[in-house]
DNA sequence: TTTAATTTTTAGTCTTGTCTAAACTTATGG
DNA sequence: CCATAAGTTTAGACAAGACTAAAAATTAAA
C-alpha cells in the first residue's frame, strides 16, 4: 500500500517523464511538488527500495512498470472525480482540481468501479484528457487545438487550454462545453478568426479562443 | 484547520458524550479509536488549546461549541457521502462506512453543499441516522424500531439496527430499503410477530426483523 | 482508612515526511 | 583543464502522531 505523499510522488515523476523523455531530475520533482530537492532524494531512494522507480544517485529517477501502474491508477481516479464534479455536481471546469487532489487518493477499487460505471464509461476528463483503464491503458488520442482544424473538419470539444473563468463563461454563454460538436464553417487565413457551426447556431471566433479549445477528431 | 487525526478525535468524542452524559474518560476514547490512552492524553491536551475541548487532567474531556460544530461537520460529510454511496454507486448499506471514513475529510465546503443538493437534501443516512444540517443541527427524529409500532401505525424504513449482508439480503429480496413504506397489519403478542404491508404485497416476519428494523414515524 | 486495583499521565522513543546547512558531483566557461 | 556554478546528496533537526514503560492520581475494597 501507498501513503498520500507517495502517491503524489509518483503522478508527478510519472507527468515529468513523459516531457523529459530521459530520467526526471531530482529538482524537476521538487519544483513540481513544492518541495525541497533533499525532501525529494529521500522519497525516490524509499520509492527505489520499494521498486516502483528506478533511481542512480545524481542521474535521477525513472518509474518501472509497477511505478507507472500505480500512477496511471490515481491519474484515473482524478479525472473520474473531475468527471463526477462537473458532470453530476455541475463545477465549473477549473473549480475541480483541487478538489479531485484529494479525491484522488480514496483508496477503495470498487468504488472507483462503480464511479466510472456511474458516470457512464467516460473517456476523457473536463479539461479534454484521457481517463486511463483499469490497466493503466491511455487510449492515443486525436486531441487538437480547435485552431488546427481545417475548413468543414468536425469533431468534439473535449477540453480547455487555458480555464480562466473569463473564458469558461465565454463558452458557456455560446453553449460550448464538453461534448458539444464543433463544425469549421469557414477559416479566415489573414488573422486566423474562423466562424464555426455549434448546435444550430453559427458563430464567430477570434484566434484566441481557437487556440484555446481541444478538440477530439476521432 | 483540522488534520485528519484531529478530525477523528472530535468526531468519536461528540459520539461518546452522547452516551455518557459526563465528561469523556480518556480510556473510552482509546478503545473507540484503537489506540492506547497516552495517545489519547496527548492529543486531547493539544485539542484543549485549541479550544476546541475542555480537558481537565484525570478529569476527562467534552467538545466546546465549537469542537461539537466540527464534529457534526464531520458526521453530515460521512453520512452524506453514505447516502451518495447507496443511492447512486448502487453499495449495499453495510459496504459503505469504511469509504465514507475517507470521504468525510475531504475538504470543500462547497463540494458538500453541491452533494446535498445533488442528493435532494436527504435527512437521513442508509443506516437510518440524521444528517446533521449546515450549521451541526439534528432534527429531532422518530426513529423507532419496527417492533415498536402498533397495529396499523405506519411508517417509513430509515435504517437497520443490524447489517450483517444476509439481513440485507433478506430485506432486498421482499423490496424493503431507505424509504420503503411500511404497515403494521396485524401484530400477535404470543412470539412478536407480525404482518406488514410493503408496497402491494403483505409479510408475515419474526420479531427478530422487527426488532432491526428502524422506522421514521414522523 | 489504608491498601490494592484501575485509570491516567509523563517521559522517552519511533516513523513519516519535511526542512536547512553543508558536502559532494557533474556541468560549464574561460 | 581547472575554477566556478549548478544540481544533488548527506547529515542533523523538527513536527505530528503514535507507542511502551514507568510514575502518579483516583477509585474501590478490605
């Protein structure tokens, strides 16, 4: 079993090996955590011992396939939970994050089962990213930024890039959230502003919001 | 704010005053918490200072306003998270306490406040307890069991005394849960036994289900 | 009311996870 | 290629919350 402080230890190596491709620095881990980089030695050399990650002293850390289970377990939990948040507690999409942190770490499998179940299977969370399985499988996904799209391409929003409230209420008001289908009607070249069909509706966007919408072509 | 391990102290305090009435002896807190009195002894010193109880040494300890107002914030999380438990993720009453143990000390006023609404505001938990409202007040309540009733008094199923599985079982295959209306049909002195009425169908039980039944007579 | 049993507290220790300060590696630049 | 900077580890300390063993207070019994 893992503590809450362990548990935190390995989401984050496990986020910062997929950008750094190589070992995760000690300091990469302290930063992340808002911790001290000594704090961090002494966890991955426990963590090491306990052979979830791998770790040579000044060379950094990397999860073995143990580690990445466990990590990919409690990245599930916090997007089911963001899931449950806005989806059955009506949160805002950046009210949640906080509050799925804790979530996170409730330890009961069945109710992680039963959760996903009740929720109805999703596969992604309120910010457009993918839930892993049971497995820790993460589906590769088709994510774009709304921008990337080309003239008459349809797909779902799935996510934000930027979640100010600001924003999330300009797609509320516009009835865009997760789910909701986006068609690109027409594409402006001069200043990247593209008018999009949402629901019956057409509308206009700058660039600034279309670069700030995910979206899933699959 | 509260850790955790504090939150627990409060919580099996407030239960425990209710049952003696006097202040709460240290050994009574170790056995309901599993841990050994000079644990208890600590941390009870701690919680004085902090206002939240009153301690006199050899003297024994109870909650102050405020300590009971955490308290019962901790009783309306669990119990709330019981409800969302058995009505949503579809557990059985006796599978629920150990995650709600958990739950309960989530922290977010607001996510507490969005369950209720999203729950309909329910006044008890599966187990037939009161949940405490916003501000620790307990509505007064009715809870009687079964084999209290009279013949042709009726009432509402708010709990169970007992919750081995097979009780739950047997409750579940003749329809009867949180909620259930039930009738008192007819009622024989000789063995305590008693006919009832749920929903269209009448049922002949022994006084050892009524005896665990807990009835809302409100 | 004096002794014995019980309960409670104190003192000292341990583990987890953190910190600071100092020492040590590795990387960088002249 | 050596000196310095940057990153990392070690050593020692601390707070929270628990434990054991021993001392002290209270209660019960003779």
């Amino acid at each position: 079993m893992f503590t809450l402080a362990e548990e935190n230890y390995l989401k984050a190596i496990y986020h910062l090996e997929k950008e750094s491709k190589s070992g995760v620095s000690t300091n990469a881990i302290a930063v992340k955590l808002n911790t001290q980089p000594s704090s961090v030695t002494d966890m991955v050399q426990k963590l090491a011992h306990k052979k979830v990650l791998s770790y040579q002293k000044y060379k950094g850390s990397f999860l073995t396939k143990e580690g990445k289970k466990i990590a990919t377990n409690v990245i599930r939990k916090h997007r089911l939970w963001e899931v449950f948040l806005v989806e059955k507690l009506k949160f805002q999409w950046d009210e949640v994050h906080e509050i799925a942190e804790q979530l996170e770490h409730i330890k009961s499998e069945e109710l992680i089962k039963r959760l996903d179940a009740f929720l109805d299977h999703p596969d992604f969370d309120p910010h457009g990213d993918p839930i892993p399985d049971e497995n820790g499988n993460i589906k590769p996904t088709e994510k774009k930024l709304l921008s990337e799209l080309q003239k008459d391409q349809r797909g779902i929003c799935v996510g934000v890039k930027e979640s100010s409230s600001q924003f999330l209420q300009y797609l509320d008001t516009r009835n865009i959230g997760i789910g909701t289908t986006i068609k690109v009607v027409d594409k402006e070249e001069f200043d990247d502003s593209m008018t999009i069909q949402v629901g019956e509706t057409q509308l206009h966007i700058t660039d600034k919001i279309a670069h700030n919408l995910y979206i899933n072509t699959n």
